[in-house]
C-alpha cells in the first residue's frame, strides 16, 4: 500500500513537472509568433500569409486527426467507449456542418485581423492587447455558457484594461493610442466567442478540439484564398512559390501548430487553471524577442503594464475551492469543459 502511494506521487510530480516544461516551452514558441509574422518578406500580402499558415495547420493536424480516429475505434473494441459515444465522436460532424462553416468564417476573419493587429500596434502591444482574452473568455462564459463570474474577477478585468491602457498609451497619452489595438481586441473577442459556441458542441461528444482545429484552420485557409485571389490580381500566385516565401509560410504553421499541440500537451499534465496562468507571460517573452530581433523599444510602461495584466489574470485564473477536474479519455483525446480558456492562448 505504502509502495503504491509512493509510486502515486512520483507520478504525479513527473506529470507536473512534464506539464511545466511543454508549457515553458509552448510560451517560447507563442511568444515568437508576432516576430515571425513581422519578419516575414515585405513583398507577403498579410492576407495571403495568413492563408498559407491556415493551410499548414490544417495540413500538420491532419496526420494527428486520423491518429486520434483510430485511437477512438481502438477504444470502443477494448470497451471503453460504448458504440454510440464512438459514432457520435466520429460522425458528430454531420449534424453540425453549417455550424463548421460559420466556425471557419469567424476563425478566417479572427486570423487575418490578429495579423493585421500585430501589423499595426507591433509585436509588444498587440501581445499585451491580445491578453484582453480573458475578459471575453469571462463575458461569453457567463452569457452563452452560464458560467459564474466572481466580483474579484471583474476587478482584475479594469485593472488588465488599465495595465493595458497606460502600456499603450504611454501613461495615458491618448495620442499614443494605436488602431492596431483596438483591432486585436476585436479578434479576441471573435476567437473567444467562437470556441464559447463550441464548448456546448464538444460537452456533446459531437466534434473533438483536435478536429476542429484541423477542419477550421482548412476552410479558414480555403476562405481567404478564394478572397485573395478574387481581390488581387492572378499574377500574385507566384509569391506562393518562391522559395524564401515558402519557407516563412511552414515556419509560421509550423510554429503555430507546434504551440497548439504542446499546449494540449500542457492541459494534458496541469489544470487549465494552471496552464493559463503558465501562459500569461507571452507579452514578455514577446517583448524580450521584439527588442532582440525587431529593435523595439520595451518602456517602463510596457513593464509596469505587463505586471498589472499578468497578475490580474494570475488572480482570474486562480482556481476555486470547488474545482472542475479536466476529463481525458487518452493520452490523444480529451473531452473539455471550460474550452473557451483551453485554447484563448493558441490566437
């Protein structure tokens, strides 16, 4: 008894440990995703940049998609699955493709606003912009999935918002305040609303996160190539295929698909209370590789502000008494409760 209790515990600081490594190294990676989309050659279109990377996803997940169907015919012949959980996580789809589609219409113009964001406000600011998910994640949690919101966390919410203003503005200097910013809230409040719209879909057992995220990134991609194309002139197709470009194409969807799957990864070892937490830091790592690479400027203000938003969601995220555990059905599958936090870091 006293040898199993023991062998418990290794267990569990192992998993722990293994769940604070592919978080460190999921913020790493996320933290470099602006300065890989600002890096990239001049003559990219953020439209068509944004398509390719979708595709790559999409491309990248579809290997782990497949994978993830075997693994459920494997758990319905070993008895863990009944035959109608297995049908309705395979086939599940069926009965929601027009919600597919509006899911990839939102994450199509969710993905090339995120960009533009970065484009506009730099890669610190629109890092510390995009942190304003939390607050979305809160409001669409509590309208759309009736989940309860504390009195502490509404006034962490004003004091992100505050952090947030004074590192953008300078200390309060409105003419400092850029658009890009602005447009990065909006497509935080996209990306949360629809994994919101998700969450009731994936409690069902009708869709799974790794399908979505394979099928959305495809009709996102798909979407804004149809409109590239339609907006542009044909002879641009051949900055698809320039090598250099190409390169900057795989290099962001592989970075982003990576991020993804070590975020899963993270979920998989730590409560998604800690994994948000674990990831709060991205506006600094952000900020340590823009000034490196891209020469801008990381101010006292972007300091204190990034500290102010770091603790409030530090505090928002602070599990309660009464914890919701994560379910997981295998070391590939997991079903999600509280999706709209599980995948507000992967934007």
């Amino acid at each position: 008894m006293k040898n199993t209790i023991i062998k418990n515990q290794k267990m569990t600081n192992e998993n722990y440990i293994k769940g604070i490594l592919f978080g460190i190294i999921c913020v790493i990676l996320m933290g470099f995703q602006p300065i890989i989309a600002l890096s990239r050659p001049a003559e990219i279109d953020i439209m068509i940049f944004v398509a390719m990377t979708c595709l790559i996803q999409a491309l990248l997940f579809f290997p782990i998609m497949m994978m993830e169907r075997k693994k459920m015919r494997s758990n319905y012949e070993e008895g863990l699955f009944t035959f109608d959980e297995m049908e309705s996580l395979l086939y599940g789809y069926k009965k929601n493709i027009v919600f597919i589609l509006f899911l990839g219409t939102i994450f199509a113009v969710a993905n090339f606003l995120f960009f533009v964001a970065i484009e506009l406000a730099g890669a610190i600011n629109a890092s510390l912009a995009a942190k304003t998910s939390i607050f979305f994640a809160l409001l669409f949690g509590y309208l759309i999935n009736k989940e309860k919101v504390s009195s502490t966390q509404i006034i962490f919410i004003f004091v992100i918002f505050f952090g947030l203003l004074l590192a953008i503005t300078q200390s309060f200097n409105l003419l400092e305040f850029n658009i890009g910013v602005g447009i990065m809230i909006i497509a935080s409040a996209l990306y949360v609303l629809a994994h919101s719209l998700t969450k009731p879909v994936i409690d069902r057992n009708e869709l799974t996160p790794i399908f979505l995220v394979c099928i959305r990134n495809a009709l996102s991609g798909i979407i804004l190539t149809a409109i590239y194309f339609f907006l542009f002139p044909i002879e641009k197709v051949n900055l698809i295929f320039k090598p250099l470009n190409i390169s900057f194409f795989f290099l962001m969807g592989a970075v982003c698909s990576i991020t993804l799957f070590l975020y899963y990864l993270t979920l998989k070892y730590l409560e998604v209370s800690k994994s948000t937490i674990l990831m709060s830091p991205t506006p600094i790592v952000t900020a340590l590789f823009a000034m490196m690479i891209l020469g801008e400027h990381f101010t006292i203000f972007h300091s204190i502000g990034a500290i102010l938003i770091i603790f409030s969601i530090i505090i928002i995220a602070k599990p309660k008494k009464e914890k919701t555990k994560l379910r997981q059905r295998d070391n590939l599958l997991f079903t999600t409760q509280d999706l709209n936090e599980i995948l507000i870091n992967n934007i």
